[in-house]
C-alpha cells in the first residue's frame, strides 16, 4: 500500500553543497508542522479515496486538470491567489518515464478484468527494476521527488503548469485503452484534480519546444497573473526539459527562469559512473551530487549561457516513500 514516511522536518539546508550554489534556508517551526500536516493529507488521500473504484474511474478517464488554452482570459484573475512571490512552477513531461521510453523497460502486463491495480503504473513498474541499474534507478528516485512536490503545491493551491507530451495517447509506451489510461490516473493522483493544475502540450511528444501560439498565451497569461519568475523542472536535463527552456527563455530573462536541480532529471543515457554518484548509500538522490552535476553541466553549448538554479525549498525532502 502506498504510504507517506513522513521524516522530521528540520532546517531546509544546502550546507552539504558548496557554497557558492546556495544559502542555507530555513523552515521555521511553524513551516515544518504545517509541511507535516500536508503530506499526512496527501498519505490519508492516498490510502482511502484515491484507492475507490468510484475515484479511479474518474482517474483512468481523463487527467482531470484543465487546459491553458481553454480558459477565458476573462478568468485569469482567479489565478493570481495561486501565484506566491511572483513565482509560477513549469514542469516538463512529469512521468516521462516509463510511460513514453521505448528503452529495454520491464513490460507490465495488467488484467483489468480482475479490477483496478491498487498502484499506479510507475510504482508497479518500481518492483521490477534492476538494482545493479543506475540510471533507472536515479530516473525513479527524481520521480518521486518531482511527484512529492506537484502533490503538495496542489494541496497548498499553488499555480502549478504541466508541459504534457502533444497527443500523448497514440505515444504510450504500453498502449492505450479505453477506460484504462495509465498516464492520466498519473497525473490524477500527482494533482488531485487541483483547479490551480493547468497544462499545455509540448509540440511534439518527444520534444519539449512550445508552440508560438502556446508561448504567447503562456506569457500574456504569466504576465496578467503577476507571475514574474519561473521554477522549472521534470525531464530530461539536456533534452525536453532544455527544449522548454530554450522556448522560454525567448519570452524571459535568464533571471526569470530558474532551474530546479532536485527535480530535474538527468539524461538516462549517461555515464553510469557519473549518474552513480548522484545517489547516495541508501539509494536515494544525493543532494551533493545533483548540486555538483548541474553547476559542472547546467550550460547551454550554443552560448555558454549557464541555467539559473534554486533549491527547492517548501519541506525537507524525501518526504514520500513507495
């Protein structure tokens, strides 16, 4: 059963980082009971309602989050309460693994006539990985962070806007069926069908450029809300996510847009003993190693130009495990 491990939530630091990547920040004692009582919401969620037949019926059907272009700017003021220090969090393709990889991936064979899986996809997926495989492995362990924290900006209502792959369904790397999409109960349970959830489609599903027309709604609609600065994150570091940048980065500063290490995932196809480095004893992402990854590579070749990186900072991660 999926359940939350809900680990003390003490000082947020980056003191294990070098220096130069990022200030100490603190949660006060009041951030860290209020961080618990999200994720003890979030874990309550996740055991009963989420686990309905009635819920998952809903969840196979559709994603359930609304589309950026199909909201009237006449409603973009109901969006401003959601949008905190002028800061709009963008991820890229979440779940891209293993829903969209043609890689040598288990196949997970499911028999929806015996009723709903209790998991989602990716958790079942989770127990048949390799543990002498190190880039699956780091894919999973980003996974679960980049799920924690859309999970709790949904609860706490915060703007969030997902780059959904262009036409996913005809793209799904196990098939699509009627009733049972596997992708869109994902991205259900990541959002809880939260209002302050948008999204918009990459241009293609295996790249992560925005359409012109997409990135001018985006920035109109930024721009109404108040949204000043984006926290970017998702996948791949190098590939789609480096696509968006380079899209928004045509309408923003390199101020404006921030890359965000712990959710960022690293190309799969890297050098096993440098993506080795990047976990720690226990398996779990190594926050030194992501910080020094991403300050050695975090440039764009065509310019030089090195991506802006924040840490994420709302709780004390990993909060979650499954």
């Amino acid at each position: 059963m999926v359940h939350l491990l809900l680990l003390l939530i003490t000082c947020m630091s980056l003191s294990c980082a070098p220096g130069s990547l990022a200030q100490r920040v603190d949660l006060s004692r009041e951030e860290q009971k209020h961080a618990r009582s999200i994720f003890f919401e979030i874990d309550s969620r996740n055991r009963t309602i989420k686990k309905t037949d009635a819920w998952l019926t809903k969840a196979y059907a559709s994603p359930g989050i609304k589309k950026l272009n199909d909201i009237a700017p006449a409603s973009y003021d109901d969006y401003r309460s959601a949008v905190v220090n002028g800061e709009v969090v963008i991820i890229v393709h979440p779940g891209y693994f293993p829903f969209f990889d043609q890689w040598s991936v288990p196949v997970i064979e499911t028999d929806y006539a015996k009723g709903y899986p209790k998991r989602n996809l990716v958790e079942r997926l989770g127990d048949t990985l390799d543990p002498a495989n190190t880039p699956y492995l780091l894919l999973r362990e980003q996974e679960k962070l980049t799920r924690d924290l859309i999970e709790y900006l949904s609860l706490e209502q915060r703007l969030v806007i997902l780059i959904l792959p262009r036409n996913y369904q005809d793209h799904l790397t196990y098939g699509y069926r009627r009733g049972f999409d596997e992708y869109a109960r994902y991205i259900s349970e990541l959002t809880n069908h939260s209002s302050y959830i948008l999204f918009l489609e990459s241009d293609t599903y295996r790249s992560g450029f925005l359409l012109e027309k997409d990135l001018d709604m985006l920035a109109g609609f930024m721009e109404w809300i108040g949204a000043r600065s984006i926290l970017l994150g998702g996948g791949f570091f190098g590939k789609c996510l480096s696509h968006c940048y380079i899209s928004l980065r045509s309408r923003y500063s390199h101020e404006q847009i921030n890359v965000v290490p712990e959710i960022t995932m690293p190309p799969p196809n890297g050098k096993t003993i440098e993506q080795a480095i990047l976990l720690d004893k226990a398996g779990r992402l190594s926050r030194r190693g992501i910080w020094d990854f991403f300050q050695r590579t975090s440039y764009r070749s065509t310019n030089n130009e090195r991506f802006h990186l924040k840490p994420l900072t709302w709780y004390r991660y990993p909060t979650i495990a499954r």
